[in-house]
C-alpha cells in the first residue's frame, strides 16, 4: 500500500517530467522561430548581392521548421524514460500499425516528395502567374511542404496540394519569356467594308501605349506591319476578324485587350462598321385572327389525311 510519502515522490516524478516536456516544447518552438529568422536573413543578404528565386528560400525555410519539430519531438520522447519504453513497446509490435499508418500517411509523403521535385525541376516559382487544370488564374504566392498557394486576381487562395499540381497540366505566363500575344477578335456584318475594319483594327491597336513591336529582323525588311490583321472566318451573321497585339506581360496584355474592344468599337460605331447581333421574330398566337387560325389547322389536318391516303395506294 503506497503511503504519503510515496505519493509525494510520485507527484515530483510527475511534475519534473511535464517540467521537462514544457522545457521541451518551448525550446523546440523557439529554436523554429530562430531558424526562420536565420533563414530570412541569409536570403535578404543574398537578395542584396545576387537574384534569388525566392522558391528555394521559402521551401528551405518551411523544412527546416518541420524538421526543427522533428528534432524536438524525438528529444522529447528519448529524455523521458516511460517515454522512451512506450515508444520501443509500441515499434517492436506495431507491425500492422505501422501498415496502417503508412497507407495512410502515403498521400502526406506524395505531397512532400511532390514538393520536391517541384523545387528541383521548378515548372512554377513564387511569384509566377499561372492557370492550372481547371482552377482560376492567379499568382504563385506560397510553395511548403505538403502545398502550393495561389493568389487569384480576386485576392482568393486557391491551396492545392503539391500531388495534385504535378498531376495537372500548368500554364505558366513567367517562364522563360513573359511576352503575351492577345487577341483582338470582332465580327463585322457582311454589309461592312472589310477593309476599313483591318485598317480600324490596326490603327487602334497601334495607339495604344502597352503595344510592343515583336516583329523579327526579317518581317521588318519585309515591311509587315506590327499588327497583322486578318480573316479568319465566316459566321452565320459575321465576317470573323482577328489582330495580333503584342504585350510586355499578362497584366498589361489584358488591360490592352479590354481597352482595344471599347475603342474599336467606339471607331466601328463612327465609320459605319457594323457588328451583328442575331434577330429573331417572335409571333404570339393569340395575335393570330381566329378564322386564319381555322383555315391554317384545316389545311394542315387535310394534308394530313391526305398523305395518310397516298402512302396506302402505294402500298396497295
């Protein structure tokens, strides 16, 4: 029978180990926060003398935390005795545990090897503008271990773990030349004078201040012009055209696209250049005179009868 002596010891013994585990914790949070810090300096550093791609630092940085948690949670399980021998008893016979936690656990690995590979081969980099699959446009903001985050032009965060983004197929505006062809598509009735629709096209294109000559020395000796402009096709109501309009980047290509179609549109609507709309005429039947109505229905009940009548002489 324990005695109060014995429940005072067991009382220290308890209390030094939670003592030593709170010690712990605290000095393996701090030891994250230092790192970070440590990691954040050497890349302001660096930034200073050299570019830095700011991927290598951000997912460097988010590793070395997790492993810093690694770290403190094993000192904290091998310092503790009962710890210790619970965690042997538990290792040496948790053969189906360990199955179980690994088929389990394996999406997790996918996403850190993902991530991997990611930064290894960079097909995106933190501050790249990207579309991938099916998921809104937006730019590359954050890239950890388990996931890459997305800042949408609508200022959401679109967090897609990093297997999932290996699979899908990435469209990637920054990578290698960030140029951007926009274009400027409008149909035109076929009533309107074509060729005064091009030359609206190009001059409008040509005045605005985000164009960029993209031309190649040969197209220059040529004399092509910097926005070509041409047919690509015949609507059920329209004549399709389409101009190439060069930009520096994606943001400045679609602020150019947005104003091209109101300034075109503007010149159209000045020089007589008609964009169609499709017309369709809607009759009422209650607008119909009652004995036309009459004489309609008769007429089609007996040409009705009618054929009845002369696909059974043919038969006979």
């Amino acid at each position: 029978m324990l005695t109060l002596v014995d429940y005072g010891d067991l009382f220290l013994d308890s209390f030094e180990r939670i003592i030593v585990i709170a010690l712990i914790i605290i000095a393996t949070i701090i030891a994250a926060k230092v790192v970070r810090k440590l990691v954040d300096r050497s890349f302001t550093r660096a930034s200073r003398k050299m570019h830095v791609d700011p991927t290598h630092y951000r997912f460097m940085r988010h590793f070395l935390s997790a492993l810093t948690y690694i770290l403190g949670l094993s000192l904290a399980v091998y310092v503790i005795p009962p710890l210790r021998t619970l965690s042997v008893s538990v290792f040496a016979g948790a053969g189906i545990l360990a199955v179980v936690v690994g088929f389990a656990s394996q999406e997790a690995f996918s996403n850190i090897v993902s991530g991997v590979f990611i930064v290894i081969f960079r097909p995106i980099r933190v501050g790249d503008v990207v579309q991938v699959g099916t998921y809104p446009a937006g730019k590359i903001e954050d890239i950890t271990l388990r996931h890459t985050v997305i800042k949408s032009f609508e200022n959401k965060r679109i967090i897609i773990p990093n297997a999932v983004l290996n699979r899908e197929v990435i469209e990637n505006s920054n990578i290698g030349d960030e140029k951007i062809c926009k274009f400027v598509e409008i149909g035109i009735s076929y009533d309107s004078d074509i060729d005064l629709a091009m030359r609206i096209m190009r001059e409008e294109c040509g005045r605005h201040p985000d164009l960029i000559d993209n031309r190649t020395d040969e197209e220059k000796r040529r004399g092509e012009p910097i926005v070509p402009v041409r047919v690509i096709g015949f609507g059920d109501s329209s004549i399709s055209l389409r101009a190439w309009a060069w930009a520096e980047t994606p943001a400045k290509g679609f602020a150019m696209l947005c104003d091209l179609r109101k300034s075109i549109k503007e010149r159209f609507d000045r020089e007589g250049v008609e964009i169609p709309f499709p017309y369709r005429t809607v009759v009422y039947k209650k607008d119909i005179p009652r004995p036309e109505r009459l004489r309609t229905a008769k007429r089609r009940t007996m040409r009705g009868r009618s054929g009845v009548r002369g696909q059974g002489t043919e038969r006979g």
